[in-house]
C-alpha cells in the first residue's frame, strides 16, 4: 500500500499548481491522513510518502501557495466507510474490521458499491457510518478511554492515550518534514472529530439531521 502520489504525482504538480494560481487561488488546504503516515504498523512510518509530502509543498511554496496542513478524517477510518486511521488500529482494539460491513458495524463502500447499481450505495451515503458501532466505538475509546475504560490497556499505555500518542506521533513526522516550509500557515488538529458514544443516545435518537 502506497499514499504516494496523492493528490496527484510529482511530475503533475507544476500544471495543477499554475492551473489554481490563474484561478486567482493563494492558500491550499492540503489534505493528509494518518493511515497514509502510518499505514504498516505501529511507528513504521511510511518514509515514501513523507518523501512526497515534503516535496509536493517545497513545489507548491515555490508558486507562493500558503498551505494549511488538515489532518483529515471522515467516520474514523477507510475501514469503517470513511478515510483516516490505519487497520492495525482496529486490530489493537480487538476489533476484526473485515467483518464490519456484514454484521452492520459499518457500512463500507469496498463491500457495497455496485457501478452497476449505484443506489446500492448512493453519494454522501457513507455519512450514515457516523452512528454505526465502528465510529461510535473508536472515537469513545480516543476521546474517553481512560474515564469509560480505565482497565483497558494496549502495551501498557491506557486505550485512549495509546491513540492519541500514536495519531500525534504520526502527524509530527509531516511537521518535521515542512518546518522550513516558509509558506506553512498551520495546521489543523484533526478534520471533524467526533464524540462517539460520550454524551449520545447509542440508538441515535440524540441526533438531529433536520437541519
């Protein structure tokens, strides 16, 4: 498994690039993942794509592009219908996320998408993983681990900062790469986290989509 080349290769920055500076464009905001830092295991670091990352930005600084680096999530994981933590996450967890689509735990584009039948699985519809088991599940463990299991223990490090520690650790290898960047503005701390089951109706019934 390889994030290189993504948002597009190296050798396609410069037609990109100019194409947005004649759209009158001056920042970016340039997307990365953990599971794309991280992807192999636990601090095996995928020193390719930090090769890439450090490269694609010297590129985009050299066009005068202010970036703002987003650390980016959507229900978790690509393994729970979305994109950003690594599998071996799950694995850590005691959690088996090859089963999640079929015991509903997540609804996974992987499993459901049909191009023959789109409306098995219509745009946006991976939203709906935001009340499923596996997002619920994760971000309860990432944001409440040690008040909702204080028992629960990877390595002997309580649940809650095992994941920060590594989703952290994972995000300061692109810093360390960009720090001369002079065009770096900043970065966010994590796209859209949400509170797992913390303070929630595990039925969904706490949740208002109406508007």
């Amino acid at each position: 498994m390889s994030f290189v080349g993504r948002p597009f290769p190296i050798n396609e920055a410069a037609e990109h690039y100019k194409r947005l500076k004649y759209w009158g464009f001056n920042c970016l905001r340039f997307i990365i993942t953990w599971e794309a830092i991280e992807h192999e295991g636990p601090k095996q670091y995928d020193n390719g794509y930090l090769d890439y990352i450090e490269e694609i930005l010297k590129i985009a600084e050299s066009y005068g592009f202010f970036v703002f680096i987003d650390p980016h999530q959507d229900v978790w994981s690509r393994m729970s219908g979305g994109d950003g933590a690594p599998g071996w996450i799950f694995e850590k967890v005691g959690l088996d996320f090859t089963k999640f689509d079929a015991a509903e735990a997540a609804f996974v584009m992987q499993y459901r998408y049909d191009p023959k039948d789109p409306k098995k699985y219509p745009s946006m519809y991976w939203v709906n993983n935001a009340l499923r088991f596996a997002n619920g599940h994760m971000w309860t463990l990432f944001f409440g681990g040690r008040d909702f299991m204080p028992s629960f223990k990877i390595d002997g490090i309580n649940v809650q900062d095992y994941l920060q520690n590594h989703y952290f650790e994972a995000i300061k290898q692109i810093a360390l790469r960009v720090k001369d960047n002079q065009k770096i503005i900043g970065f966010d701390t994590l796209n859209e986290p949400e509170q797992g089951w913390i303070e929630k109706s595990v039925d969904g019934s706490s949740e208002d989509y109406s508007q």
